[in-house]
C-alpha cells in the first residue's frame, strides 16, 4: 500500500515491517564467525513480531536457491551491508561518547538496540524516537526478556511528522549539551521537505560538539519502483508481501552532506565500497545484490562551535 501523510505501522506493517527485516539481517551477522557486531537481542526480537518470513530467513529455514538462481548470494550481500552498516553506526556511538558527549538520539529507532548492548559511558542518556506502537511493543519484549539497559534509555514515543523536538524535549532532553544523532536507514522514507525539516531540527537542537550520523543514497533521484516490485514479488511465494517501491520516496532531494555544511556541520562522506574495503569484506557488485537503491555514501560529522 503506498504510503499516505497520515499512514501509521507497527513492525509487521508497511515501513515498520523494514525494522524487523534489518533486525533478522543483524541477527544473522551476529552469527556470522567474522564478528562484526554482536546483537545478541536481534534474533528475539524479530521472533517477538512474529513475521513468520522473517523468522524462517533468520532462521536459514527458506531456500533461497528455490526462490531464484543467485538468490543465496545476494542475501549474504545484504546481510553483509546491514552488518557492516551496524557497526559504522555503533562505532560512530563509541567514537562521540569517547569525545565526552553523554547525550545520544536515536531517531526512527525500530528494533534498534543500542541502549542495551553497547557499552556506553557511566551518565549517558539515549533517547529512542518512534511510532508509540513501536516504542511500546520493544520496552515490552525487552522487559520479559529480562534485558537492562547499559544507559539511561529515555523513549519518546512520537511520530517524526509531530512536534517531535518538543517532545524530546519534554523527555529530558537538554539542547544546551552536546547530542550524537543517528538518522539510520530513515532519509528514504521521508519526502525531501521532511528531510530538509528533519536537519533543521537537529541543528536547531544541537549545542556545538555535537554530532551526527545518517546515509545519502545518490540513485534515489532515479530510483525505478518497478524494479523494487519485481524484487519484492520474487519472495511472496514465500509470505512476505511488502511492495517496497510504496515505501519510498523518489524525486530530487538535497544531498545530505551539502545541506548539513551549509548549516554549519563539518561533514565525513564514506562509500559503500570504503566501508566494506575497511573491514576487508568482498564488495558485491551493485547487479550481483540486484538493489534497487543503488549506492549508499554514509555520512558523519559535528557541529562547529
């Protein structure tokens, strides 16, 4: 179904269903010998939704090689970007809070489990941004899988399109500190006005030092839905029916980077390609993974004083 100004989901549903989707991904790295993340919380998770597709892939009970020649291939092509998109993401965490940051964001945080499974610095706080259904069910399946925090886990249980920012603030949030933000796997859902929205939020949020994370897929100008449909409807046979080209936004959109300098960031920008050859894993080529994104420019950068 495509997607409307006043759609809403859980995880089984519409964008939320692409959380668990990343969550099986992660709980498939993590056991993964070459131990790029560990989320030992993942595979639970995806268990606690229920999406039985989900499972039976996490679980290496679908064959693959039964769905298309080459399909085994490129799902560990996936499963190698989401691991290693996990851990730029959780080293760019480390990496602020060593620098004394001890406020951190997460925005659209899903099945994201960070407040739990890093190891933060004594009096960091992270706050968790996201639909109030989503919020709720993972506080819930954490809580009964006895899982503690290893920060001071703040939600904020509040959909993006809202007054989030005062809600945030309302939660305990302090723009006067330093905050490292995480817009993972979000810019493609929003239509380009609410990412340009979304930046200037943080930046009007952000004291100086603070820092930020996110991603810039350059194709998506030119993304072709029809492709994205062909893709998706290679596993319905298989009981996930999700037309990931309604999900998407398209069009013309500022480069992530760009806008943020402008803005007054100092912005890193580091390939697709980079991030694999920095981890010494085989990069697959863009037909091999037959993604309809493209490439992906990872971004990170602080604000300056």
């Amino acid at each position: 179904m495509a997607r409307t100004d006043d759609d809403t989901w859980d995880l089984a549903s519409s964008v939320g269903s692409t959380a668990t989707m990343i969550a099986a991904g992660r709980a498939m790295a993590t056991r993964d010998p070459r131990g790029l993340i560990d989320d030992p919380l993942a595979a639970p998770l995806v268990r606690a939704v229920g999406v039985d597709f989900f499972t039976r892939l996490m679980d290496g009970e679908l064959d693959l090689a039964a769905v298309e020649e080459g399909a085994a291939d490129r799902m560990q092509a996936m499963v190698d970007g989401v691991a290693l998109r996990t851990k730029f993401f959780d080293d760019y965490f480390l990496a602020a809070t060593a620098t004394g940051v001890r406020q951190a964001v997460i925005l659209a945080a899903g099945l994201d489990a960070r407040a739990y499974r890093l190891a933060w610095p004594a009096g960091t706080t992270v706050y968790e941004i996201d639909q109030p259904a989503v919020i709720e069910f993972k506080t819930r399946t954490l809580a009964d899988l006895g899982a503690e925090p290893t920060a001071t886990r703040r939600t904020v249980a509040i959909d993006l399109r809202e007054d989030w920012p005062a809600a945030l603030r309302a939660a305990g949030f302090d723009p006067e500190e330093p905050t490292a933000w995480v817009a993972e796997g979000l810019l493609i859902y929003l239509p380009p006005e609410a990412q340009d929205r979304l930046f200037d939020n943080i930046t009007a949020l952000s004291a100086p030092g603070s820092t930020i994370a996110t991603e810039y897929v350059p194709g998506l100008k030119d993304f072709d839905p029809e492709k994205a449909r062909a893709a998706s409807e290679r596993f319905r046979e298989h009981g996930f029916d999700l037309d990931m080209g309604d999900l998407i936004f398209t069009g013309e959109r500022h480069h992530g980077a760009e806008y943020l300098r402008e803005h007054g960031w100092t912005m890193n920008e580091l390939s697709r390609a980079e991030l694999f050859a920095r981890h010494d894993i085989p990069l697959p080529s863009l037909e091999d993974t037959d993604d309809p994104l493209g490439e992906i420019i990872y971004l990170d950068g602080t604000l300056s004083a």
